[in-house]
C-alpha cells in the first residue's frame, strides 16, 4: 500500500489505497480535493447543519470533513476497512462513525448532502432521489466526481430528479456540481427494479447499483448448468455460500436444483444483497438462507460445502484480478473438508494457474471465448 498526502482545509491526511491492486494508485483524486474545498466553503457560511456523506471510497471525505461530524452511508462495504485503516495513520483524526448502508441508510433532514457521483446512470438517479426525502428544505447536494468517469446522460439524470443550482468550474480534470431538493422520489420511479426471467422461469430483479442487473451475465450463464449437477449431489442441509452474490442469481439455481441446501449470500454490495434477498424471498419464500454484506467472506463465518462464485475483475476503474486472489484465499480457508469451489471467470486473467496456489485440485469443467469455468478443491 503507498501512502500518499491529501491537502484538505483542515490539513494534510496520510491516506492509502486497501487491498492487493496496483500499489502506484491513491486513495483520493481532483474530485474529492474539489468536494472537500466547496463543502468546506459551505459549512463555514452554515456551521450548525447536519452532513452526510454519501459513498465516499477510501475515507478521504468523511476523515477530510471529520471536524464536522458528518454521518456516513455507502453501498460498499469495504469503506469501513478502509476508514479504519486511514484513520490510524493520522493521529488528528480521534473517532470515526461507522458508515450505514442502504440495509438501514441514516434518517434526515440533512443540511449539506456530499456525494461521489457513481458511474451508473441508473444508480445516480437512485441516489438522488434517495436524498430529496432526506435533505432539509434549504439543504444542498455536492455531487463530484472525475469527468471521465461521469455516466451518460448525467446532465439529464440531474434535470429529471433535483434543482441544479450551480456547476463549478472544472478543475484536474474533476467536476462539483450543487444543487437543492427536487420533487423526484424512489417509491414511483419506475427504474427502481430491473431484471430478466431465467429459463427455469424465476424472475431475478435488481436494484441499480448491481452488476449485471438488466440481462444474464454470459459468464453466469455459462456457469449454472454446473451448479445444478454439483447442489443436486449435496445431502439435505449442506452449506452452500454465493459470495459475490449480486442479484443472487447463483444462489437461485442451487435452490432450484435443491431447495432444502441452506444458503448464504454475501456481497460487497448493499444493493446487491438486498437484491438478492428480494429474489430468494419471491422464488423461495420457505429458503433457510441468510444474508450478510460484507467484502469477502467474514473471518467468523461457518464453513462451507459449496462456494459459488463469479468474481468482480474491476474496481472503480481499475480492472484486474486482485480482487479475485483474495476471494481465492478466502474460500480455501472457509471450505469444508471435501468441499468445492465452483466458478466462473474470464479467460484472459489466467484463473487455471492462480487457484493453484490455494488448492490442491483444479479441474477446469467448460470454456468458451471468453470464459472458463473451474472446480476446485482442497485434499
């Protein structure tokens, strides 16, 4: 991890990046330094307000802002980590909150709303229509983000859900747009839930923050044949674990294959684990499954019998197969003896010579193109 220095109103933060990635990369860019300057501007005018940060990534706006108290709500689940991780390396920083997710998002009204733009549209409109039933009649939106990462339509997304008062000149490449309450809502926004229907007929729908939630992945759908022939040989009652659940949709098959397995569902996400429960409590409303959203699989957790997994192979916008070699070392460690790993990935990032290193059985089942599906063990 490089620790590099973010200058903020209050003063430099030593801030660093968590996880395996590319080392070179920082935990902060223009768009939070433009945030942390414009939210500053505005709070010193409004000291007394409420402020909410709203998906910050490594922590650099809630410790930047930490003078204010701000409440934290993210649909990532590694933000605590890395809120931890950043606020022991910098001795001004005394007592962080621990950030809500959208399971049990933070009650309003709120004064001042700051808010990494997401590169999703459709997430984007949630959001902001999230924060007009929480923002106080007179409160602002900072919403930022890097330019080239701004959705299509953003322009648009903003004119059909909030008043946009000001865009600040662009700077770093990065952009800060203000903006006050709007009349849009979440509850009859008809881009709320998405989906598609499998070919067994169950119906998999999605809130907008998750991968994959209009169409069937061609990886995933690569992969379920193969979880119906592996959950069909398990006993009643075996441990099954979709990690990086998503919408749930691998969980979905084992149940279908073999509703009496009991099933867990994790994922990074929020909205992807309230997705999934969305769906297991529709298809299978008598399921022994639990829900946890977590980066990976918890130290805590039980082990399991069968891990189902197509791993994420970006991160913001950084793409690879850190994320991947992580949740490789976790399943060997949370596997059952003579439990398997079953997975679907992309064929260029070479998973047939990293699961080595954690397994002792790596048997590859199908290919295609462009992906590659594994079984994997541990004698």
């Amino acid at each position: 991890m490089t620790s590099s220095m973010l200058q903020t109103p209050d003063g430099p933060l030593s801030l660093v990046r968590p996880g395996g990635g590319d080392k070179s990369l920082r935990a902060w860019d223009a768009a939070d330094e433009l945030l942390l300057e414009t939210a500053d501007t505005v709070l010193q005018e409004e000291p007394q307000g409420r402020v909410l940060v709203v998906d910050d990534q490594f922590g650099a706006l809630s410790l930047g802002l930490a003078r204010y108290g701000p409440e934290l709500v993210a649909d990532n689940a590694g933000l605590n980590g890395a809120l931890s991780l950043n606020a022991r390396g910098n001795s001004r920083i005394t007592s962080i909150p621990r950030p809500a997710s959208w399971q049990r998002p933070p009650e309003g009204p709120f004064d001042l709303v700051v808010l990494r733009i997401p590169r999703q549209a459709d997430y984007l409109a949630w959001l902001l229509r999230w924060v007009n039933g929480v923002l106080s009649e007179k409160g602002r939106i900072l919403a930022g983000g890097m330019i080239k990462h701004l959705p299509d339509r953003s322009v648009d997304v903003f004119a059909e859900a909030v008043v946009t008062e000001q865009v600040l000149p662009a700077r770093k490449k990065a952009r800060v747009v203000i903006c006050r309450r709007g009349e849009a809502g979440i509850e009859d926004w008809s881009g709320l839930w998405r989906g598609y229907t499998l070919d067994n007929g169950i119906r998999v729908e999605a809130l907008p923050a998750v991968f994959a939630r209009e169409k069937l992945d061609i990886g995933t759908r690569l992969l379920l044949p193969y979880i119906a022939e592996a959950v069909a040989s398990l006993e009643t009652g075996a441990r099954v674990l979709d990690l990086a659940c998503g919408n749930g949709v691998l969980g979905l098959q084992a149940l279908s294959a073999q509703p009496e397995v009991t099933l867990t569902f994790t994922d990074v996400s929020s909205q992807a684990v309230l997705s999934a429960e969305h769906n297991v409590s529709r298809a299978f409303p008598g399921a022994k499954a639990a829900f946890r959203h977590a980066d990976g699989i918890p130290e805590a957790a039980a082990q399991f019998d069968l891990i189902l997994l197509n791993p994420p192979f970006h991160e913001g916008g950084v793409v690879g197969d850190h994320i991947a070699l992580r949740l490789f070392r976790e399943t060997a460690r949370h596997l059952a003896p003579g439990g398997r790993l079953l997975m679907v990935g992309n064929r260029h990032l070479g998973y047939h010579r990293s699961l080595r290193r954690d397994f002792s059985t790596v048997h590859q089942l199908a290919a295609d193109p462009k992906f590659v599906v594994f079984q994997a063990g541990r004698s």
